[in-house]
C-alpha cells in the first residue's frame, strides 16, 4: 500500500537525522520531532482528502499516537527514560502504520508492541553483557565482598517507583499480550527475576560502564555514577537527577563544590544514545508484523 510505503519512508529519513545528531552531540532536537511530526500530518491529510484515507483509521492511529505519549510521560517521570527518547518513541508509534502490529494488535494502544521490542533487545543484551564481564570480577569480588552488598545504598522511593512501573507492566503483558489471568505466584516469581536482573546490570553499570573525567570537562547530559550519593550535601543541592543527565546549572554546582574539595576528577557513565536501540524496536516490529515476546512464546510452544 502507498501509504505504507511513504509512512516508512519519512520514519527513515527522520529518524537517520535524529540519530545521526544523537550520536554526535548526545541531544535528540526537537526540530526533526517537529519535522516528522509535520510531514505525517500532511501525509494523512493528504490521503485522506485525495485517496480517501478511512477516517477511522486516522482515529486509531491518533489514539495509539496520544498512549505513547502518555506512556513515555510515565517513564519519563519514573527517571525510566529521557525526555527526548520518549518523544521519539511516541513518534515513530504516530509514523508507524497500523499494519505492521496485525499479528497481535493492542486495541487503543498497538505501539505497545513498539515499546516491546526496544526494551526486551536492549535488557537482554545488558543482561548478557552484564553476566559475561562480572563473571570475570569473581575473584575481585571474593576479596571484596563488602563492596557490593545488594542492599548498598537502597532507596525506598527508587524500590517503589520501580516497583509500581513493573506492576503495570506485568498486568499488561498477562491480560493483553500473554492472554493469561492474573497469579500472585507468577507475579512473585518474575518481580524476584526483575529485582535480580536489575541487580546484577546496576553492578555492572557501576564497574564496567564508567569513566573518570576530568571535573573540568563536566558538561550538561552526563550521567554522574552512583559515588555520587557519598556526597548527600552536594546531591541535596542538585535536586532531582533526571534521566537526560546534567543539566547547566548542575554541571556549575559540581564544579563549585569539588573546587572547594581540591578535587579535579569525578566519574560519569559511558552512554550509546538509546535512539538506536528505538530504531531497531522499530525493525523488528516491521518484520514480525508484532511483538518479539508473542514470537518467543511460540518458539516455545
């Protein structure tokens, strides 16, 4: 279909410019937003008054268009995912036709299988990578033991916020896309593996996926690594850390502080824009016609 086509093609061209500017200044812009944005509303307006688009259709698609937005809001104020990867993501779910999400369509909200098949890759391959190269820190971690109690520097707003965000999760993978009832037993199983899993990638984060810079080439959107908390006077004055990482007058903050402390390095996480693992989301829906997790589950079968 010829709207199929043109949807994909400007999914493509925008999102190439977006990622090709995430990779070079680590900022999703939110002019090629506007951009692919603009040129689907004139796709569809141009379809619908000169093909005869179903206005129906059109509803679906600003449906589905409106709970991502909605979503990427959530996770954006769970700290889950930065601003700009939320508004990509609900972007390509407005430029993605409904066609490729038939295999097991979500009514009101069929991108859901988008948001699917970016997570279930990217965690999986942190997961792996996370238990490859700790499992090269066994014997560092048998003398050092008392480094990495798993309850070190626990937070209860964090263990709750994720806790309601795997909550609404898993009620949405049973009922909608598993086609099974709720189970206590279920959820108490696969809330340990989430806690487990999340455990052992936050380990590795803070071994393998940092760096230390120098203080004065702290700039805005750098995550700063969990040493920061040994710093609750400066992390009290910082307020809320978001997801985009640092902003201006946070970076001034830091450098004020540690200025005062003699100290000239701190340590920041190493970070591959996120904008490429929604592109691959975007593949996989394209090619499995729905969401990975349905494909597993047949496998299994």
């Amino acid at each position: 279909m010829p709207y199929n086509f043109f949807s994909l093609a400007i999914l493509t061209a925008v999102g190439g410019l977006v990622t090709l500017e995430d990779l070079k200044t680590k900022k999703i812009k939110n002019k090629w937003l506007a951009l692919g944005l603009l040129s689907g509303l004139i796709l569809d307006s141009a379809f619908l008054i000169f093909v005869g688009l179903d206005p129906v259709y059109l509803g679906l698609v600003s449906l589905n268009f409106f709970s991502a937005l909605a979503v990427g809001f959530l996770l954006w104020s769970l700290g889950s995912w930065p601003a700009g990867d939320a508004k990509l993501f609900a972007l390509y779910v407005f430029l993605l036709p409904l066609h490729y999400y038939y295999k097991n369509y979500l009514p009101i909200f069929p991108g859901f299988a988008l948001l699917l098949n970016i997570f279930i890759p990217f965690l999986t391959f942190l997961f792996l990578k996370s238990l490859f190269f700790l499992f090269l820190k066994i014997p560092y971690f048998l003398r050092e033991k008392e480094k990495f109690h798993l309850f070190k520097n626990f937070s209860w707003s964090d263990f709750l916020k994720k806790t309601l965000l795997f909550v609404v999760l898993f009620n949405v993978l049973s009922v909608l896309i598993l086609k099974s009832s709720f189970s206590w037993k279920n959820f108490l199983i696969y809330f340990f593996l989430f806690w487990s899993v999340e455990k052992i990638i936050s380990l590795y984060l803070n071994i393998y996926s940092k760096e230390e810079i120098a203080i004065a080439r702290l700039s805005a959107r750098e995550n700063l690594s969990e040493e920061i908390k040994n710093e609750p006077e400066l992390l009290d004055s910082l307020g809320a850390l978001g997801a985009e990482g640092l902003e201006e007058e946070q970076v001034e903050k830091i450098k004020k502080f540690f200025a005062q402390k003699g100290r000239d390095t701190i340590h920041v996480y190493r970070s591959l824009p996120f904008s490429l693992w929604i592109g691959l989301g975007v593949l996989l829906t394209v090619i499995l016609k729905g969401n990975l997790m349905q494909y597993i589950q047949a496998l299994l079968r």
